[in-house]
C-alpha cells in the first residue's frame, strides 16, 4: 500500500526537513518488506489566499485516485502507536492500494474536506504547528511499521 502525506506549506531546510527524511527513509526501508510504502510526500500552496476553501481544492487535487483519505485533525480520534500500526495494516490487508494523510494549513482543514475523510486522527488535544505534525506522523509512520515488523524500536 502507498503512503501519501499531502500537506499545505512548503517545508524548508532546516531540522524539521532532516528530521522528515530520515524517518521517510527508515520507514520506507522496514515497510518494504511488509507491503507497505514507498511514502510520498505532495506539498501545495495557495499562493492566491483562498483560505481553507482554496486549499481544500488544492489538497483534493493532490490526492490519488481512491485512496483512503485520513484527516489529521484535533478532532479526530487519539490512538496509540500499536493502535495506529494496526489500523494501517487493517488497510494494507483490505487491499487498499493508497492512503493518503491529510495536513491542513495554519487554520486546518476545510470542514467539507474533512468530512470526506474516511478517518479523522489526532496527536492530542493540543494544537501542533502544522509543520511539526509532518515529523510527528513521519515518525509514528517508522514507528508503526517497525511494530508490524517486530523490531525494537517501540517500546511499551
């Protein structure tokens, strides 16, 4: 199964972007074996400043044909990371080809972008700069194809 991460903004140099990196490289070389990968990531801009509407229509455009779209979204649901591991291999196993997770600007998603969404998913109560949740979900990405894989690297 293809991941997507479709995200409004630009991510510049800097550790954010090294930090996206690495964990797209870890995940794309542990999931590999597991059917799961390789991970894209698709940047839009709405350079005219249409708000969450224009970029809704940005993001739609983005998206792959039939993928499973999951919204990250502060109302959506918290999961643990063996919850989320195996949330996506229920996915990969219901032979979904693509999953694309949705990240939304400085004012979120489109609440009509949202409610398209086949999953709402959530790091907390609390507000992550947008650019932030790009490293946090590459990671939980890594880190739940390493608890499908059986390595160490998550620890309870």
């Amino acid at each position: 199964m293809r991941v997507h991460i479709c995200a409004v903004g630009r991510l510049r140099g800097g550790p954010e972007s090294d930090l996206v990196s690495d964990y797209v490289t870890r995940f794309d070389r542990t999931g590999r074996a597991l059917g799961l990968g390789p991970l894209a990531f698709t940047e839009i801009e709405d350079r005219k400043g249409g708000g969450m509407a224009a970029e809704a229509a940005l993001l739609r455009r983005a998206l792959p044909k039939g993928a499973l779209i999951c919204c990250l979204d502060e109302r959506g649901k918290v999961e643990g990371s063996p919850a989320f591991a195996r949330r996506l291999a229920g996915w990969r196993d219901a032979g979904r080809g693509d999953v694309a997770f949705v990240i939304g600007g400085a004012d979120g998603i489109d609440p009509g972008l949202r409610a398209e969404a086949d999953h709402l998913l959530s790091f907390g109560a609390m507000v992550w700069p947008h650019m932030l949740v790009r490293v946090m979900l590459a990671e939980q990405l890594y880190r739940a194809a390493s608890i499908l894989a059986g390595a160490p690297y998550h620890r309870v």
